[in-house]
C-alpha cells in the first residue's frame, strides 16, 4: 500500500475499493478520515477493526451533495437547512433522526445519524464520484491524536487502509463541531472551528451547550486525541518552575506553548505554535505527534486564554490531557 496522490485514476481506484467494501483514508479541512461505504454495514466495521474502536460509538456519515441529506436523515428541520445553505461544505456535523435503512453499525445502535459535508476538494471529488455517503471517522486508532498529514495514518494504520488520498495539510487540523437537531433544543456536543455564536446567528435561537445529552456522538470522552507519552497543562505564569522542576528530577520534557510564550532553552523540545486560535489548532496536531515520536518522559502544554474564540482548542487539550493541570 502506498500513499497516492489525488490524480483522476486515484479517485477511480479509491471508488472501486469502497464500492468492494474497503477503506479509504482521505483529507478534509478538518483532519483525515477513514471512509467505508456508510450504506455497507460489513464494511463499516472495517473501520472499528481498523481503529479499535468500541461498536456504540457512533460514526459520522459525509456526504458530497445536499440533496443526499434525505437519503439519511428524516424530520429535518428547517434550521438545519438554514446551517447546511450557510456552512456546507464546512466543518460542522448535524445530528439528527436517521431514516430507517440506516445501519445501527454506524449509529452506534441509536436513532440519530451525525452527517456532514466536507470542505476539502479531495474528499468533495471522491464523494461526488462514489455517489453516496462515507462513514469517515479520523483515520487513526481509538483515543490516539487524529491525523493532519497523509503520512500520519500511513504510520498509525498501515496496512489496516487499502488506500490512503494525500490532500496535504488539513487546513483547520481539529475535529468538526457536531450540533444535535434531534430534539427541540440544538445543543453542542464537540466545539469546533465553528463557534456556538456563529451557529446561534444563522438559527436565529440559542444554543445549549452540552451538560448531559443522550445522544452519544464522537470525541465525547474524557480522555481522548491523546498523545501516547504523558501530558499536562500548566498556566503560563508557572511553566518556568514547572520546566526547572522536571529537569531537576532528571525527565526529559517538551513544551507546547504560544510563540509569545517560548522559553529559550536549548536542552528542551520546544513546540511554538501561532498565537490565535485558529493558527493554534491548525498546528496542535502534528506538534503532538512529532514530540510522542522523540519518546521523552512527559510533555507540559501551556494552558491557553479560556476565551470563546479558544472553545474548541481548550477542548482537544482537555482531553488530550484528561485534564490534568500542573499548578
């Protein structure tokens, strides 16, 4: 297997294998997803083989075309059509009733499917070719840091994928945000690169965000895009004592901060992402899985503004970190 570029008769060749039951990987503005055909239940669970992912976590199904949104959803309101003309293609998964051929291996057993439309030309031209809907979570194994690069599921996957499309760098880096429509209230289950208030503005009505929500939807554990090495947060006025600290214990340690907040230190891996969130996010990734491949002892992220416009980069750190915070 190899990585291959998005060439007419690489798109070709990726449709034949998902019509066959395979898997493809593929970019989106978000991160990589691995696709099977969404209306191929034996394929699907390619995909939980693939990643170790337990059966009732439920997959989003991508789509290249609005007018396919009937042919998986039923009861859908006129909001959601609002958001779908406003964002699609975009990073934003709706949730809602799925119609009743829809595949409980894909729901994760429940009545609603989470459905979105990518924006990224590659992911767009295999949808549009294949003529249906992808099941595509991140290309990656369960709870691990999802991909931003080709290479990256070449490297977690392997020979697990039967193809994987290079579309480059994702140009967002971090998950979609997924909006339940199921129920009278909308309500956020995973922030994303598109915020509650931008949701709220098109809807014209609030937006609840997620307490406790039956709907069980991706990245909604606590411990999750994980980096395999130990790692924490600390506030940006402790991460010197912190840093002397692991030193003086003898741990070899990384930092992942702002640039504004590099600390020169030629002994320490240093990871200086962009100071705006968008810039942030776009680098978290791959700066994770660059330091998990030096092995090193611990990682420290520097805790970053708990601003509205940092939602959803607070969210994967969060998590990555299971919320662990030096103080």
């Amino acid at each position: 297997m190899k990585i291959s570029p998005p060439t007419e008769n690489a798109l070709q060749k990726a449709v034949e294998i998902l019509q066959q039951g395979g898997l493809v990987a593929f970019p989106t503005e978000t991160v990589y997803g691995l696709g099977a055909d969404a209306s191929n239940p034996e394929a699907v669970k390619k995909i939980f083989a693939a990643k170790g992912r337990p059966a009732n976590h439920p997959l989003i199904v991508h789509i290249g075309d609005l007018q396919q949104l009937s042919q998986w959803a039923i009861e859908i309101p006129e909001i959601a059509l609002r958001l779908a003309a406003a964002i699609w293609p975009g990073p934003l998964a709706m949730i809602l009733k799925k119609q009743a051929h829809v595949s409980e291996v894909v729901t994760g057993g429940q009545d609603t499917i989470g459905i979105r439309m990518p924006d990224n030309p590659v992911a767009i031209a295999l949808l549009q070719q294949f003529k249906g809907g992808l099941a595509a979570p991140s290309a990656n194994r369960f709870n691990c840091i999802s991909p931003t690069r080709a290479e990256h599921v070449l490297s977690e996957l392997g020979a697990s994928v039967d193809m994987i499309l290079d579309g480059g760098a994702c140009k967002v880096g971090l998950e979609s945000t997924i909006i339940d429509l199921s129920s009278e209230q909308p309500t956020l289950l995973r922030p994303g690169h598109i915020t509650p208030q931008q949701i709220e503005a098109i809807i014209e009505q609030p937006v609840l965000l997620k307490q406790q929500n039956e709907i069980r939807a991706p990245g909604m554990l606590e411990l999750h895009y994980a980096p395999t090495t130990p790692a924490a947060l600390c506030a940006n006025e402790h991460l010197p004592q912190q840093l002397q600290k692991f030193s003086a214990e003898g741990k070899q340690t990384a930092l992942i901060c702002r640039r504004s907040s590099a600390i020169k230190d030629s002994h320490m891996t240093t990871k200086a992402l962009p100071d705006d969130p968008e810039g942030f996010g776009q680098a978290l990734y791959a700066a994770l899985r660059d330091i998990d491949l030096l092995k090193l002892d611990f990682i420290i992220i520097e805790q970053l503004p708990q601003h509205p416009e940092w939602m959803a980069v607070n969210d994967r750190l969060l998590k990555s970190t299971a919320g662990r915070i030096l103080s």
